[in-house]
C-alpha cells in the first residue's frame, strides 16, 4: 500500500502501483477526464506512471500553475509529429514551452521550412488531434536510444549529453521523441493550438554551428485564451517600435550597412537631439559636469579596468597598430571617465563628483538578440559615473534614483519594476573573484534599497562584472523585459586605477564609483518611447509639432509661412504643407504621421489672423487667433508628458 497525501490534507492509502488517473477516478469521473498530470512531492509524472511509494499528489488539471507548460510541451510533439507527416526527413531538434508558447528547432536537409509551409502543418495537427493519440512512456538505454534517432546528428549529441542519466522516449502513433517528460495523456488534450512564425537559430545559440529554422506557436486550453492571446499578439505587431520607425521614418537598420547599426533619419534625430538637450540639462541642474572622451582607447587601459579579462566576449577585437600599440573600440565610458578624475587632484570637499556624457558604446552583441534599436552594437548612453566618499554612497544613490523617477515622471514613463542585480559567485570568469568586495557592495546595496523602501526582486548572474546593481526594468511590445535605468556600485576600478581624493586629514583616500544611466542608451529609450506612445509623441517630443495646410497654396501659402515665422520664432517645430495634393489628403498625411497640431489656413483665418486646429486624434476642429493658438501649444509644450499622470 502507498500512503498519499492531498492539498487539502486528506491522506488516503491506495494499492502501490495506483496511476494519478485511477485515483483522480477513485474521487470523480469528471477529475479523470481533466487530469493532465500528476505532481507528486513536486515532481511532475503523467497520468499513468505507477506510483510506488508515498508521497503528496497534486493532480495537474487545466486550472494548475504547470498544466499550461505542459500542454506546451505536448504541442511541440504535435508540431513535430505533424511536420514529420509531411516532410519525413525532417529532424526535430529541441522544443521548450516558453512564455505564452513553444517554439521547436528543426533542420531539413531537404531544403528548411518556411511560413508558407505552417498552415499544411496545424492542418495535420488537427488531425493528429482528432486521432487522439495517447503519449506512451519508455525508458530506454543509450543504444536504443541511438538506433531510433540515427538519422538524427542533433539528438545523437542530446544523448551524449544525458546518456549518464535515464533515457526516456515518448511515443505517440507513429512518432517518437527523446524527452523526459511528462505530457498531457493523448493529443486529444492538445485543443487550441496556432503555429506564429519560423525564424533561424544556431544550433546552441553558436555562430559556428549549423542554422537551424526555430517555428514558434501558441497553445491554450481554451478557445478563448487562444484568441486573446492571438489578439495581444497583433496589437504588439502594431505597437513593436521597428514597424512604428518604419511608418513614421524614425529609422532604419540594413545588414548590408552593419548589422546591429542604426541610421536615424532627420525626424528621428529631432527626437534624440531633444531628449539629449533635456537630459542634460536635468543633469547640470543635478550637479553633473558633462565631458567629451574618444571611442578609441588604448586596450590596455581595459587590461586594467578589467573589462578584457571580464567583457572580452562583448568587445569588438581590437586593433593592431603595429608596434605593440593596439586600439579598442570602447565597449563603456567608464575606464575614459576615470582618466577624466584623475587629470587632476581632488579634494574630499568636491566630493561627490559627477561626470557624465553621451557616450558612444560598441558591444559585440549576438546576432540573434539584435533588435531594431532595442539591442544594437553601436549605441549612445545616458552615462554617468559619480565618485563618492564611502560615507556619501547613501545619498549619492538617493539622489541619482531620484533623477530616474524626475526623468520618468516626465517621459510619461509608470511601468516598471526594481531588480537587485547580483553576482553568480560560481561564475569567476564573468566576475571579478574578490569574495570580500563582492559580499560588502552587495549588503551595502541591499541596505541602501530597504532603506529606500524599493519593492525588488533579486536576480542573480545578471552583475556587473566590477558590482551589484540596480536596474529598472520594463516590459517591451512584445513582452520582453529590458533594463532601461542601471545604477551600480563599484568597489573595483577605483583599485584598479588607484584613484584618490585628499582627506580633510590631509591623506589620500580611495572614492567609491557609481555608475549610472538614467535614460539608458538613446537606442533603447527611444525604442521603449516608440511602443509606449505608439508613435504618438507628446508635443514636446514630436519631431514635427505643427503641420500648416494652405486651402490653395498660391492663395494662402504666404499667410501659411507667416503663421510658421511666429511659431519658429517661438523654437516650434513647424512645417508647411505645399504639395500639390487636395487638402483632405494633407489633413490625413498629418495624421498618418501622428502630427500633435494641424493648422488649415484659407482666407477666412487669413482675412482675421486666425488657424483652424485639429488636435492629432480628434475629428474636431476649432478656429482660434494665432496668438491663442500659441499660448495653447506653448502650455502643452512646457506641461511634457505630465497630462498623463
Ligand atoms: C552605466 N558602465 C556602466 C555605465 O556607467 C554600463 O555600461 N552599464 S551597462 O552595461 O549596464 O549598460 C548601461 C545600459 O545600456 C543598460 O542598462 C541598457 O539599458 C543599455 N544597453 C546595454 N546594452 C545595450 C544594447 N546592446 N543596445 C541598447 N542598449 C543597451
Ligand atoms: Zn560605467
């Protein structure tokens, strides 16, 4: 007999041998008819593995924090079973569930599978769904293993990898898979599935290794989830900043040109020029003092910061100027910073000192993570390193969150979550090996977020590799986290430089560094501004805040450009619509390019001195003199993005 336990306290005795579905039908025939799974003592076993000894069982129903993980899984196989049907040489690889899905790695020697080629697949797979295939379980050893797979080189190295363990192979109908399992007990389970897109993936995320196609999809337990899931999907096609940057003529990216490389065009410039001018404006106001250091720095100075020992993956290869004197393309502002500091002899009386620029970074970015603006090689960041007396770190790290949440406050920006950054203290290639300094920074950060009172999370790995950090994160279109604002602790490179500031005892002492940047790089911010406004831009932002329509252009051009004089002269961004295009067609144009103010002009408005406004958004429009007008757009001008709050 097996003793089990349930999550309502109920204990129950049962045959040994019992299946989570002979016992889900011993409480009700509709349980049985739900069981996806059994959990027992926290692992998760399918429906009819005996089960031999006691324990707690939690039976996985639909309803269950696992079950949709696990109907995911069983999709993949799905998938793989029905793309097999009908391209036999194809060879599934691996097939995780993921956030919202599953994605499956395939290779087809016989030419890859494209887009065209998924609704042929989901078709079968409704069939396969419809034959209600059960999953069968069977452990097996290496040279079974082997044998079933052998036209399969990916998986032979799968088992290389697990052979020491034990070898499972699920079976349903005529397909098999080397999985551990457990899935959902037959194919009938997998209802409301949709296949998304194929996209190539290097076998192991590895450059030098074989291309293969990833196919990504979704799968719910109801028609409904399926649907608004398929829905959200859209509307983050919509909103996703690479398509907005398109439409509205932001920017571009072009393999050709530099992978990871971004050309902004004049009205995407506008809006970086603007944030820059007002960033830093915020930042002399804060004490900042702003500098200009070159993008090219000896490689040995990052011999020293530590960052050719601990960043080298992310580092352009440097470059061989003979003579043993090599250049590096600078992968962060820091190390040119510090020569900055150091130009000159400092009293603990400046202290804290901050210097900040837009620095130019070049990180050798994976191809595969690179991102429209999100993730590129070639960036500007907000930077700022602040040297501190240990004393001032406290404050120094108040005042610099306090600037994030200013900046935000003003951007419109109110989704976001705190992440406490920390080292993995196995990994002593990433990180610099200094137990004693890592174990300070970290309880010294620690403390300064509880007694800031910040909600955060922890997350291990995701350091520096010179300190702990705080970064703010947000959630992109499509739903990925990002950290946009980092603020981090350094210990090291104030070692590594042997940098100092002169004592109110006349000695020297070792400043602590903070690095931060407030609005994280252009590229990124932007990026994130795009999806949160769906290219709306606040006035102040808006790299065209006025669009003026003459009614003819001969009759009311000169009056048009009058009106553009006075709000230029004001520092308004304005332009005058003379194509040869009627002026219903303007008016959309305006509004296509999401355009915060469209003034028609005809002679009416230029008999009284007058604009007729349409807001951006709205079908109204509203006569007004130019002088309210201005006072109207200059208020809107000054308010930012604080209408929002
Ligand atoms: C804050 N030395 C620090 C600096 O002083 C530093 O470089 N920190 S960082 O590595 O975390 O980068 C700062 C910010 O740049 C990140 O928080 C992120 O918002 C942004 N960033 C990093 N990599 C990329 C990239 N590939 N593309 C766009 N933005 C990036
Ligand atoms: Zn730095």
């Amino acid at each position: 007999m097996v003793k089990i336990s349930f999550p309502d306290g109920a204990v129950k005795e049962f045959e040994s041998g019992i299946t989570t579905l002979e016992i889900a039908q011993s409480i009700s025939p509709s349980l049985a008819k739900k069981a996806l799974a059994g959990k027992i003592d926290g692992k998760l076993i399918d429906v009819t593995r005996p089960i031999e000894a006691d324990g707690a069982l939690e039976i996985v129903t639909p309803e269950h924090a696992d079950a949709l993980d696990l109907l995911r899984h069983s999709a993949v196989h799905l998938f793989a079973q029905a793309a097999r049907r009908l391209h036999p040489n194809l060879r599934p690889i691996i097939g995780p569930a993921i956030k919202d899905g599953f994605y499956e790695d395939t290779d087809n020697p016989e030419g890859q599978l494209t887009a065209d080629q998924l609704p042929e697949i989901e078709a079968e797979m409704s069939r396969i769904v419809k034959e209600d295939l059960p999953a069968i379980r069977k452990v097996v050893t290496e040279a079974e293993a082997r044998e079933i797979f052998k036209d399969n080189p990916f998986k032979q190295e799968l088992i290389d990898e697990y052979k020491d363990g034990e070898l499972t192979v699920y079976t349903q109908g005529e397909y098999s898979d080397l999985c551990r399992g457990p899935h959902v007990p037959s194919t009938g389970f997998v209802k409301y599935f949709k296949l998304l897109s194929v996209a190539g993936a290097y076998w192991r995320g590895d450059s030098n290794k074989p291309m293969m196609q990833r196919v990504y999809g979704t799968a719910w337990f109801t028609k409904e989830d399926l649907e608004n899931n398929l829905q959200m999907r859209e509307e983050a096609k919509e909103r996703d900043h690479r398509k907005i940057g398109r439409e509205l003529d932001l920017f571009f990216n072009d393999a050709s040109l530099g992978a990871g490389t971004a050309y902004w065009l004049p009205d995407g410039a506008t809006i970086r020029r603007v944030i820059q001018r007002f960033v830093e404006d915020r930042e002399i106001a804060a004490g900042y003092l702003h500098v200009n250091t070159p993008n090219l720095m000896n490689l040995n100075v990052y011999k020293q910061s530590g960052h050719w020992q601990h960043y080298r993956e992310d580092m352009f290869p440097p470059m061989d100027m003979g003579e043993g004197e090599e250049l590096e393309l600078r992968p962060m502002n820091c190390p040119s910073h510090i020569a900055i500091y150091k130009h000159d002899v400092h009293s603990y009386r400046e202290l804290p000192i901050r210097i900040a620029e837009f620095g130019n970074m070049h990180r050798y970015e994976k191809s595969g993570a690179l991102s429209g603006l999100q993730r590129v090689r070639v960036m500007q960041l907000n930077d700022g390193h602040t040297f501190v007396m240990p004393e001032q770190i406290q404050e120094e790290f108040g005042n610099i969150l306090q600037l994030v949440m200013d900046m935000y406050h003003d951007f419109g920006i109110n989704d976001y979550s705190f992440r406490l950054s920390l080292r993995d203290p196995n990994d002593t290639e990433k990180y610099f090996p200094d137990d004693a300094m890592w174990e300070n920074a970290e309880a010294m950060l620690r403390a300064t977020l509880k007694d800031l009172k910040l909600d955060f999370v922890e997350a291990e790995g995701e350091a520096a590799f010179y300190g702990p950090k705080l970064d703010i994160q947000v959630k992109t279109a499509l739903g990925n986290e990002e950290t946009l604002s980092t603020i981090q602790l350094d210990f090291l490179n104030p070692e590594n430089f042997d940098i100092t500031y002169v004592g109110a005892d006349g000695e020297k002492h070792r400043p602590v560094m903070i690095h931060r940047g407030v609005i994280s790089t252009l590229e990124r911010f932007i990026a994130y501004l795009i999806e949160l406004y769906k290219g709306a831009f606040p006035t102040w932002l808006a790299p065209w805040q006025v669009q003026i329509i003459p009614v003819s252009n001969e009759a009311h051009g000169d009056y048009a450009w009058q009106v553009a004089k006075k709000l230029q002269e004001k520092g308004l961004r304005v332009k005058v619509d003379e194509s040869n295009e009627k002026v219903g067609y303007k008016v959309r144009q305006a509004q296509v390019k999401k355009i915060p103010y469209e003034l028609v002009v005809g002679d009416k408005e230029a008999q009284n001195n007058s604009v007729t406004v349409r807001r951006y958004g709205s079908d109204e429009e509203i006569s007004k003199s130019v002088d309210d007008f201005v006072a109207e757009i200059m208020a809107d001008v000054e308010n930012l993005s604080r209408i929002k709050k």
